[in-house]
C-alpha cells in the first residue's frame, strides 16, 4: 500500500458566506484531503451555520486581517502538508493536485492566476490587476533572482509541515499583504518552491480588497516597495506570531 503525506486545507474567510460550503464540500470530497479547516476572521454572520453543515473545523481568530488568519490555520494543522485557499469561489479545489504534484521535489508550490488560458469570463482579473501583479512578481524575481514568477497576489498554496513553521517564526504581518510576505520569506529561505498556473473564477460576493482600484492600488504600491525593503535589509530576528486568545469552536 503507497502512503502519502497527510493534509490540511486552510480557509480563511471574512466576506464568503455565500460560497464557503460548497468550497468545503469540494475539497473534502478529494482524497487527497485529510481536513478542511476553516479560520473565521470575524466573519459575516452566518458563515458559522454554513460551515456547521459540513465536516469542516472551524476556529476563530479575533486579530483582524488575511495574515492573522492564516498565521492562526497554520498554527492549527498537524498534518504533514498544509494547503491554504480562499474560499470564495475564485478557486477551483482540484486544482490541489495540480500544486501537490510539485510537492515531492518542492517546500511550498503556489499558483498563478494571470495565464490568459486559465482566467475564466468574469474573473476579476482585469489588466491593472494583471499586470500589475505581472509587474510585481517580474520585480522579486529579477530582485530575489527565484523561479519563474507572473503573479505575487495568488492565495492558492502548498507547503510543507517545516516550512510552515519557518514562515511562522519570520512572520510580521497581519493584514493584506501577508501573501506576498510569505513569498519573500520563502526565496530568502532558499527553500526550493515553483510557481503553477490554476483556474480563476469569478467571485461570489464583493472582495474587501480587489474589488475597487482605491483599495488595489495602495496595496500594490506597498508590496512593490516591501520587495525592495525585505530584500536589502540587514539580517535581524522577528517576532514569532503570538497564538491567539479566542476558543476554537
């Protein structure tokens, strides 16, 4: 009998109510997936209910902010690998094996979203959010001198147990631009990792992030200028996440 490493799937959600069910029934549907865990960031009400009729765990993290949140499921998961996604309807759960097919050879696998082919109608994915990502991810890979990048803005990832607690250790940031964060902190470790194309639907519901230019381009003017920052500052310890208060429900 092949065994394979097991896995936790982390979704983070704030604003998903609508779609965190049937993103949850999906992946528990693949047998690759040993648990689904679900980090309630504050999120609408509702969400508690919807998660409740599945067999998902849910936890909840009262710091406010996509890092707090996946800082708190990596904390959470004792499996071997660690999946994390938005469960927003954008992804489409068999494209995990897509990125576990990497993950022999590779510490964390993350995906794209920018590939022309794999952006379906309606996505949110416009030109200014697709080449600005384009741009961004251009300027760490030429910066950090790391794989193949199009797209730094991709919440759709793989890692490691290890590498998990390496990001855990490094980790400063609890709000929106921790996704790129973990990517710095991953071509500075020099761990080996790869990017991979994934499908990339339209949303259900409205992003409190890419869905008004007022919001994406001061977050993309920061994570421009936190590539540069990250990569030629001197060497010094970080904080490590301190776990949070809130009872897991």
């Amino acid at each position: 009998m092949s065994s394979r490493p097991t896995l936790t799937v982390v979704l983070p959600t704030y604003n998903e109510k609508d779609s965190i069910a049937a993103c949850i029934t999906a992946f528990e549907a693949m047998a690759e997936v040993d648990e689904v865990l679900v980090v309630n960031n504050n999120a609408a009400a509702g969400t508690s209910e919807e998660v409740a009729n599945t067999g998902a765990r849910e936890v909840h993290e009262a710091r406010q902010g996509y890092g707090a949140a996946i800082q708190r499921g990596l904390r959470e998961a004792r499996t071997e690998l660690v999946a994390v996604c938005e469960p927003d309807g954008t992804f489409d759960p068999t494209d995990l094996r897509k990125l576990l097919a990497f993950m022999p050879e590779c510490g964390f696998v993350v995906g794209s979203r920018t590939v022309s082919e794999f952006i379906w109608d309606g996505a949110n994915m416009g030109w200014f959010l697709k080449w600005g990502n384009w741009g961004v991810a251009k300027w760490v890979e030429v910066l950090y001198n790391t794989t193949s990048l199009s797209d730094v803005g991709c919440t759709f990832r793989v890692m490691t147990r290890a590498h998990a607690d390496h990001l855990l250790e490094h980790s400063t940031l609890d709000g929106s631009a921790y996704g790129l964060e973990m990517l710095l902190l991953t071509a500075k470790s020099g761990t080996k990792w790869v990017q991979v194309p994934v499908n990339y639907h339209p949303r259900v519901g409205e992003s409190s992030v890419t869905g008004e230019l007022r919001k994406t381009i001061p977050l993309g003017l920061e994570m421009f200028t936190m590539s540069g920052r990250m990569r030629f500052a001197h060497p010094k310890r970080q904080r490590r996440a301190q776990p949070s208060s809130s009872s897991s429900s």
